[in-house]
C-alpha cells in the first residue's frame, strides 16, 4: 500500500479509538486485544505508567508541559511510522490526539499538524464520556475531560474526518458497535 491520498496523506485501516480520559478506551483497547485483534495501547498512559514505576510523581512527569507533549508526539509518530498500513489496527488515541492536547495546556500545535497529515485513518470512533474516576495516570478532572472531548472532536473535524461517536454502553456493545461499523465499511464497494 504506497498510494498516496490527493493531499498527499498515505492511507491506512487503522481504527482509531479517541475520546476524553475517562471514556473507557483502555478498558476497550484490551477487550479488543483480547479477542485476537492487533492493537495499539496509548502511548501516553505507558509512558507516564513507566516514569511512575521509575519513583516520579505525576506532577514530576507533566512539570514542562512542552517536553512532555513533544515527548509523546514523537513516540506516536514513531510508533506509526512502524505499523503496517494495509492490517486492521485499534489504536487508543493516535498523532491527531496530540493537536488537541497541545492546545489543551496553550501550546502552539503546528508540530502535531504537520505530522497529522502523514497519515490518513481509515475511522475515528470517538468514545462518550463515562462517569468521571481519578486514576494514577490521570491530571484531569471532569471538567477537562470535558474540554478535552470537544478538542479531540474538533481536531479530527478540521483534519476532515468524519467521527463515528461511541454511545456509553457495555463494553461488548461497543465492540460490537465498533465491528459491525468496519465490518459495513469493509463491504461497501
């Protein structure tokens, strides 16, 4: 697969589940993973679990908002650099995520941008918010998350994306809306 779209982007099936923190896409990206489909965890959460289970507070960890963002920006993009385009992939958050959080701590996202448009996603599924719970990894609060849901929709809109949005429901019932949504795309001529 090294088509590439009219804008230049290169197309890939890759899935991704996007939504705020607290909207279950962890729990999802496993449920996922265990029923043999590849996934991708969020680059993120496994990098501040690994600083924090190196003795760093969290606030330690997200001290330089700039570092920290670029840190995980470029983490993705070498992470998808990696990835076969032409297999099916969930992937919890990807490169496009980052645009909505750097502008979530005020930080210019013309970096994130750039490297947005490499990549074409085959589907957004956007996660609805489920009932806000503190984790160990998460600075946010429900306020934000808030934001932060808004931010994400709005970012993958701007990079022409349609967003296909998740209901809260179990989380067989999102798989199976997830499945029966690609299994759909897959058989459209």
């Amino acid at each position: 697969m090294n088509i590439c779209t009219r804008d230049g982007s290169r197309p890939t099936r890759w899935q991704v589940i996007t939504g705020a923190p607290c909207s279950g896409k962890t729990t999802l990206i496993q449920a996922l993973a265990d029923r043999g489909l590849q996934v991708v965890p969020e680059t993120a959460r496994a990098y501040i679990d690994e600083c924090l289970a190196g003795g760093l507070t969290l606030s330690q960890v997200k001290a330089d908002p700039l570092a920290f963002e670029q840190k995980i920006l470029l983490a993705k993009v070498a992470l998808e650099a990696e990835l076969p385009r032409d297999r099916l992939i969930f992937m919890d958050r990807a490169v496009p995520d980052s645009v909505a959080y750097y502008r979530f701590e005020g930080l210019d996202p013309t970096e994130p941008l750039r490297h947005s448009r490499k990549m074409r996603y085959e589907t957004i599924f956007l996660l609805e918010r489920l009932a806000f719970e503190s984790d160990a990894v998460r600075s946010e609060d429900a306020q934000a998350a808030a934001r932060l849901e808004v931010m994400l929709a709005d970012c993958y809109h701007a990079l022409g994306y349609a967003i296909t949005r998740v209901p809260v429901m179990s989380v067989d019932e999102r798989i199976g809306f997830i499945l029966r949504h690609v299994d759909r795309k897959a058989t459209r001529p």
